[in-house]
C-alpha cells in the first residue's frame, strides 16, 4: 500500500490528500502501522479545535520512511506523532534529538525548528513525560507515596524504558525492579539503560522468593498487554508481581494499558491490595499534551487539559462499553 492510498482510506472515495490538506493551514501526521484505532488524532483535534485551529493530524498508516521524509518538506506540515514500527528507525534522519529521545533510543515526536534560515527535523519522546506526569498530577503526596524508595517496572518493551527513564530521572526513586515474564528481555533493557547512562540500580526480581526479600515499591508501571498469564513465565512474573504489591507499603500504579479498557486485571489487582492506581489514558493525555506544547509554542496550561481529559475518557468508555 502507498501512503497516499493510506491516506485516502481515512477519508471518503476521492478526498486525497491534497484535499485533505486544502481544508486545512496546517496539518501534521500519525506515523506507524496498526494506528487504526489509535486515539492520537482523536486527542489533537480536540486542542485545535477549542484553540480555533485549521489544523489536524493525518492518520499515515506506512513505514516508509523516505516517501513521510517527503512529505514533511511540504511547507504546512507542523509536525508528527511516530509510532511502531517506526520510532527507531527515524532517529538516523533528525538533524536534533532532546535529552529524551537520545536516552530513550526512541522518537514518538517530530518537530520542527529554524536553524540558519532553515527547516530542520527535531525529534523528542513524550512517552516519559507522560508517565512523570500521570504520577505528578494524580498523587497527593509524591515523598511520601515513592520518593526514595524502590520501584517496579512490569515489562520489558520500549515503553519500560520509558518508564525507566521517568521514575530515574524526574521521580527520585532508589532501586527499580524489572518484572518480565522473558530474562532475556530484560538482560537486554538492563544492558540498554547502561550504555545509555540509566541503567544504576536496575534490579531483576525473577523469583517469589526473591519478591518477598526485598523492600516494598513504592511507585509502579505497568507496561504489559491485559490478558491472563498462561505459560510458566507468565505465572511466575504475575505471581512476583502480586508478592510485591502484598508489602506493607501501598504507593500507586500507572497502568499503561487502556486498549480495549483501562480497567486492566492488573490494575484490579493492585485496587483491592490498596494501591492507588492511575488510569493509562492518563499518560496518553499528557505526552499528547506536551506534543503539542512543541507543535503550538504554548505553555500546557494554555491547552484545554480538562477538555481532554474528559473527552478521552467518554471515548475510552465508549469503546469499553461496545465489547461488552
């Protein structure tokens, strides 16, 4: 499939996308595969809107790289959200990485700046703010509730290292447990967080045994698809997991996962255990919000934070409610 074909399957027969594009001042792009059901422009449009925008995101179903390269020369493209399988694979075309994307090693966010009368490709990963944020604004008292004590990350993906990186670098905790159903997985995160200047105090809790002989978590991420474990490793990793939450100590989760739901068996299990437990579709609000801090020059509280927020979760609730 080409990209314009992409393109055109979002929109009815014969609205290309230089139709798409006459309609709108600006327009930037939600770059990956899979993004059928992604929320992203959903998010965004919602911020135009109320700011009284003609902008929009374009839904680019592609992992072509040179022919997005292509299109982002067009002189109203303000910029894009990068997803799978493309956030890596990008980071070799951006002239400018933040802090962010060069530690993560992953780019979910392309910006644009000026640079001797030039246009130049900046890339930033808004993933770990997200997670910083889903904690700073949902938890009353942050040194009470996880500073300076341990914390767990369950997974072993990219957005593990994300939050890797957030509860290390912004939320001032000491040891991390890495909880992850596969060890080689995390033998290579460990190892990735290292090279890259992160990765002190990483610890892989493998065992029950080891679970109960450590200190309670006092913040967790939780980076795993909701399903049920069904191989040995899977009910090994849930069952460290679940002596872990069972410390005295009752801090709060985020849980990543809000696709189909938000309301994850993970997260209801934390819930009856007495753990606060932060909805995903809060770190989805906020590293859209900051996307667009970049995009739009605006500080976030000049962005309609309540109004998305709540329209994200009508449409979350929406969703849940029809695999019902």
């Amino acid at each position: 499939m080409t990209t314009t074909e992409a393109l055109q399957q979002q929109k009815p027969l014969g609205d290309t996308l230089e139709d798409q594009m006459a309609r709108l001042d600006r327009h930037g792009y939600l770059f990956g595969q899979k993004i059928t059901h992604s929320l992203s422009p959903f998010l965004h449009q919602i911020i135009y809107d109320h700011l009284g925008l003609k902008w929009s995101q374009i839904r680019l179903d592609s992992a072509d790289m040179s022919q997005f390269l292509h299109l982002a020369q067009h002189p109203s493209f303000y910029g894009a959200s990068v997803t799978m399988p493309n956030k890596v694979a990008i980071l070799s075309h951006l002239d400018e990485m933040t802090d962010e994307c060069r530690d993560v090693g992953a780019c979910n966010t392309l910006f644009l700046k000026q640079r001797n009368g030039h246009r130049i490709l900046c890339g930033t990963n808004t993933d770990v703010v997200g997670i910083r944020d889903s904690f700073h604004h949902n938890v009353a008292d942050p040194s009470h509730t996880f500073h300076g004590r341990p914390a767990l990350v369950i997974g072993g993906g990219g957005a593990a290292r994300s939050a890797i990186y957030a509860l290390r670098k912004w939320m001032h905790v000491t040891d991390i447990y890495l909880v992850n159903r596969d060890k080689s997985e995390v033998d290579a995160m460990v190892a990735d967080c290292c090279s890259r200047g992160y990765g002190h105090g990483l610890r892989h809790v493998a065992s029950v045994d080891e679970a109960r002989a450590v200190d309670g978590p006092g913040a967790i991420v939780a980076c795993v698809p909701d399903c049920d474990p069904q191989t040995r490793e899977e009910l090994v990793a849930r069952q460290v997991a679940e002596v872990l939450m069972d410390k005295r100590h009752k801090g709060a989760m985020l849980e990543m996962c809000y696709n189909p739901s938000p309301f994850t068996r993970l997260g209801a299990l934390a819930g009856e255990r007495g753990w606060q437990v932060i909805l995903g579709t809060e770190a989805l609000v906020w590293q859209g919000l900051e996307q667009d801090r970049y995009w739009t020059g605006l500080r976030i509280d000049q962005l309609p934070v309540d109004k998305v927020q709540e329209a994200i979760g009508e449409k979350v609730a929406q969703r849940s409610q029809s695999r019902l």
